[in-house]
C-alpha cells in the first residue's frame, strides 16, 4: 500500500459523492470523522462505520468528512461607480429661528437701538428723555398688522413705528404678521425704566421668534 494509492481512492470516493453517502448512511462519527479500511494489497480503500473493526489483511485510516477552512481570498476589484441619481425636490424653506437680546442699556435721550429684524420687521429699543423706556415696531412693507397685549390690533403704516411695549418690568407680548411677505413673529420684551435698570440709563431684554 502506498500513500499515492489510498490517496487517489480518496479522490475516487470523493469525486463519487462519498461524503453525502457516507453522511446520509451513518458512517460519519459524531466528531464529524471517516473510518476507512485500506487494504494492505493494492490499497482499496472501503468505508466502514465508526463501531465496526477493520478485518485482517486491512489498515485502519480516518479523514475527515470536511475539510479544513481555506485560505482568505484577495479581495476583489473595485466596482464601478454608479451613475449619479436624480437631484431630490426642493425642501420647504425654514424659517430664521430666534432672536434674542439682553443687558442692552440705552442712556436717557440717547440713540435706539435695533434689538431684533425678522422680514420686514425691526424692532428697537427706546429710552425718553425722562428715562423711560418703550419698543418700537415697524415695517417695510404695507398691509401689515400687529397686535399688542395693551394696544390691540393696528395696521401699520411703513416706516411709522408702533409702540408694542410700553410698561415697565412686564413681558409685554405681542405678535406681527405681514400678508405681503408671508412672515410672522411672537415677541416677548421686557424693559426696565432708568435707576431700575441702572442709574441714568433704560435697560431692555427679550426675544422674537418667527413663525412663518
């Protein structure tokens, strides 16, 4: 018997579908092995089930009934990139947020300042000769409206601006829309008149949320 010969009767038994046979017919051990006998003349090679002895004139050979993992193949070619898919629709255009301020002091008699600009809106801040201080609310664009918590309702006039906060230390909301230009705003401010916000100045604070 040689190793070439109980090698190619391997291969027979193979290439044969032994394997599935040998599965299929109860001669693969519970460890997954293959008992064979190989005869010691001409080395024919017969498989026999894992309890039975090989007889005389036979040695005992086992093989697995599966094989050990191969090697991890090379890894394949890149493929080709893909055509370029189709430009999605246009989202809703968002609106700017918030806007908010704080610790803005304005002296008595001195300068407005601009605290928030939503759209055609802008909103300013005021400080009287006296010390007091107010928001002013105007427009760019005609048809626009505003309603105050105190004021009411008002139609605004471009460029003329309307006193949406007047009273001291109070959150004084008031909401603003513009049919022209489909925006809108809630506001929130709060101010402080002078020597209680600090000794010769108005104090202001709050926000203003868009919408729409």
């Amino acid at each position: 018997m040689t190793y070439a010969n109980v090698m190619s009767s391997i291969a027979v038994f193979v290439a044969l579908g032994g394997g599935a046979y040998a599965a299929t017919g109860g001669l693969v051990s519970s460890s997954g092995a293959i008992k064979g006998c190989v005869s010691k003349r001409g080395g024919a090679l017969r498989v026999v089930k894992p309890s039975k002895k090989c007889p005389k004139g036979t040695s005992t050979l086992a093989f697995s009934q599966k094989g050990p993992q191969g090697l991890q193949g090379s890894t394949g070619a890149t493929g080709a990139t893909g055509a370029a898919g189709a430009a999605g629709a246009r989202g809703l255009e968002g609106i700017s947020g918030q806007t908010r301020w704080g610790n803005v002091l304005i002296a008595e008699g001195g300068g407005d300042k601009v605290v928030a600009t939503v759209g055609p809106f802008t909103l300013t801040a005021h400080c009287s000769v006296t010390g007091e201080g107010s928001y002013l609310l105007t427009t760019s664009t005609t048809g626009d409206w505003v309603y105050g918590e105190d004021s009411g309702e008002e139609e605004m006039t471009p460029g003329s601006g309307v006193e949406v906060a007047s009273d001291e230390d109070y959150d004084e909301a008031f909401y603003a829309w513009s049919p022209e230009s489909g925006v809108s705003l809630n506001g929130v401010p709060v101010h402080w008149n002078k020597t209680h916000g600090s000794a010769n100045s108005c104090e202001f604070q709050g926000e203003v949320t868009q919408t729409s």
